[in-house]
C-alpha cells in the first residue's frame, strides 16, 4: 500500500448529515479527475452541518476512509473537506488600487482583490473563500481577466464566503482524530457547483441546490461568477420525519421506504401500486397505497423548494439593485441525496416556474458506475477543487495545502474562475 501523496492523488471527504463520503483521485495529464477509490459510511453524530457527537463522526470517516483506502490501495494522509451548515455567510466587497505600471500585472491583481477581502467580518467568523466576480479599469467594467491590460486605476469586486470559527473547528477535530490533515475547507455548495454545472450554465445565470439529509446548500451564478452562497437548516430528513409519524413506522424503515417507493408528485403514482409499510412494536406490517405516500411526500418537498425559491427572490432583488445580472435563465439545478426522488423534476418546475434539472457530476473518469450519481456531487467537486489549487510541486505542497498558501495562489483561482 503506498501513500496518496506518493501517487500523488487528490481525496474529497464529505461529511454529510446521513452519509460519509470518500473518493480518491487520480489527476490524469489531460486534466480529467480519475477516481479510483470510493468509500462510503452511514454517518452517525452530524446534524444539519454541525458536530453533536465527535466519537460517532471519528467512527464514521473512519469507515468511509477504510473502504476508499482498499479500495485505491493507497494510505490516506490528507483530504478536501466540506462544510456546510446555517453559519455559512456571504457577502460582496469592492477593492480598487492604482495600476502600477500602467499596465495591469499579477501582482496588481493580487493587491486589489487583498484590498477587497480586507474588511472587517465578525470575529467568530472566519474567511473560507475569496472569490473573484469580476474587475473594471478606468471606465471599462466587467472585465473577467484583467492581466495586460492599460490603465490607471484597477477595480474589483470580489465575493467572500465565510464560516464560524467552532462549527469549522469541531469538524476539522472530528478528521484529525483520524490521524487525518485537512488540506483544505470548502463549502459544500460550491464544491457540488464545481461538479454539475457547465460553463454556459454559469455565465447564464443558475442555482445550484445541494439537497442532502439535514440541510439544502444554494449558490447562485450569473455572468459566470458566483454571486450568493447560503444554507437552509432543512432537508430530506424532514421527509422522513413526516413518513414515520404519517404511517407509524421507525425512522429507518421510512427512509427505505421514501429512497424505494417515493414520488414527489402524487398524480404520477399508479392507482393501484401499493406499498409494504412495517409497524412498531411488533405489530404486522401493513399496506398502503403508494398513492397516499406521494401525498405525505408532495407538500413537504413543495414546502422545503418554496424555501429555496423565497431566497431566490430576495436574493435577485438584491442582484437587480446591485446593477448585476440577475436572471436565472438555466434555471435550478438540484443535486444531493434527497434529489433522486421520482417527480421531483416536475414538483420543482411548479415551483420555480423554471426549468430544472438533476445535477450528475461531471467530468470524471475511473469509478464512474459508483460516483456519477447526485449524492456524489459535493465529494466529486471536492476533488476538482483539490486539482485546481494544487499542482503536486514537491517543494510547494506544504504551503499549497495551508490556507494562507491558497490565497497567495490567487492567480491559479483566476485562470480557474474565468
């Protein structure tokens, strides 16, 4: 067995509410993400985003790490790692320094987007992302990238990401307990955005919906930049939730009959399909029209999509008066766990009153009979970051793998984001 960092490989580590997901990745010369290790465990101790009980995570990274190691032959030593949460912040800053050399080099570029992104957050918030949007030169805007060009003064906006310190703190804590480094935090909901948009779809305007367990990751892109990130506390589970107390039946047992039999649109559902529903306490199980399942299934899922659209709104209103282009004309795109349901296509259009469709991750090659489902996205797109902001220079791995190292590579960000 040898070392990933031998092999030189990438590993994405998904925490989620339900599930612990691993996949290792082979950069290939061409630029592909080749995935040749994938592990997977039931996650115990996580909820909506947060830690609640640190041994119960330690034992589920550990299993999907076990099984992603055997699976790739290789020794796990570092991973990419998600957040998410309903401590995710975003906000827009503007920054704007002369151009030194009348011509706009990296260094000027570097300068104002430090400029942008040093303004004072709340101190038990701490910057995740720094992401460029775009850049004006003297009276020029909308500039994607600025390098080369003349001028004498340089604008930038830029959009920042952040996260409360603990929450960060706590699941970093859970990972090293597995005698594991963490390269790198992401967001979950732009690391799904990295794996199941297109170029297209983010410079027409789109959402991205990360729907897992416990909580629903947005982020919305117009003109190819990102422009709003957040997260709403709700998610599948709630569904499940609704099954059980509807039908009297354990948890466990709704959520398999939910991933098997449900629809999230009852006027689908055949007549006469019926489902087995067990009972508690010994009692005999008993059977029910499927029919009346998609009924318990339809509101809750227009309820946590109406949820999704209420933000859409605000957030629109707020790109408008901004004088940024707001419309969505790729319309939703959802992903996660809880987006394979059956109807859900069709639920989400009536209440979008937009096209939508379900985000497969994209752009990967190797095991892809195993990850090229949505509930993979956030852990595929981690790999993707993982390849972006590393380019496997011995001498500068370390200082790549550190957070202040990444921001000191801006430039690769760039030649990434536009």
């Amino acid at each position: 067995m040898t070392k990933a960092a031998d092999k030189k490989l990438i590993v994405g580590l998904d925490i989620g509410t339900s599930k612990v997901s691993a996949l290792v990745g082979e950069v290939l010369p061409d630029g592909e993400v080749n995935v040749i290790g994938e592990g997977s465990s039931p996650s115990g101790g996580m909820d909506k985003g947060g830690v609640n009980d640190l041994e119960s995570v330690v034992k589920s990274v550990q299993g999907a790490i076990y099984k992603a190691e055997l699976m790739a032959d290789c020794q796990i030593s570092s991973v990419f790692l998600s957040l998410s949460g309903k401590h995710i912040r975003c906000q827009t800053e503007e920054g704007m320094v002369p151009i030194s050399d009348k011509e706009v080099t990296q260094d000027d570029v570097d300068n104002v987007i430090h400029t942008a992104k040093s303004v004072k957050i709340s101190d038990e918030h701490k910057v995740l992302h720094v992401i460029p949007q775009e850049f004006a030169i003297d009276y020029q805007e909308g500039i994607k990238n600025p390098v080369g060009l003349s001028g004498v003064r340089m604008e930038a906006s830029v959009h920042l990401i952040t996260c409360h310190n603990d929450m960060a703190r706590n699941i970093v804590k859970a990972v090293e307990r597995c005698d594991l480094k963490v390269d790198q935090l992401i967001f979950s909901g732009l690391a799904a955005s990295h794996a199941v948009l297109t170029p297209d779809e983010r410079e027409l305007g789109v959402c991205v919906v990360d729907i897992g367990g416990g909580t629903m990751d947005i982020a919305v892109w117009t003109g190819g930049a990102l422009r709003h990130a957040a997260v709403i506390p709700y998610a599948g589970n709630v569904v499940t939730s609704d099954i059980a107390y509807a039908f009297g039946t354990p948890l466990g047992d709704a959520e398999e009959i939910k991933v098997k039999y449900g629809c999230a649109l009852s006027e689908l559902v055949s007549k006469d399909a019926k489902v087995d529903v067990p009972s508690v306490g010994g009692r005999p199980s008993r059977s029910l029209q499927s029919q009346t399942l998609a009924e318990v299934i339809e509101p809750r899922y227009s309820e946590l999509l109406g949820l999704v659209n209420q933000k859409l709104i605000e957030v629109q209103e707020q790109l408008r008066n901004a004088g940024v282009k707001h419309q969505l004309a790729a319309g939703i795109v959802l992903t996660g766990g809880a987006a394979q349901m059956e109807g859900l296509v069709e639920c989400a259009e009536r209440v979008f009153s937009n096209q939508v469709r379900v985000g497969l991750p994209l752009n990967v090659t190797g095991l892809t009979e195993h990850v090229q489902f949505p509930h993979y996205a956030t852990a595929v797109g981690l790999l993707h970051y993982g390849k972006d902001s590393q380019t496997f220079d011995d001498s500068e791995i370390e200082q790549k793998r550190s957070v202040s190292g990444f921001f000191s590579k801006l430039s690769g960000w760039l030649r990434k984001e536009f």
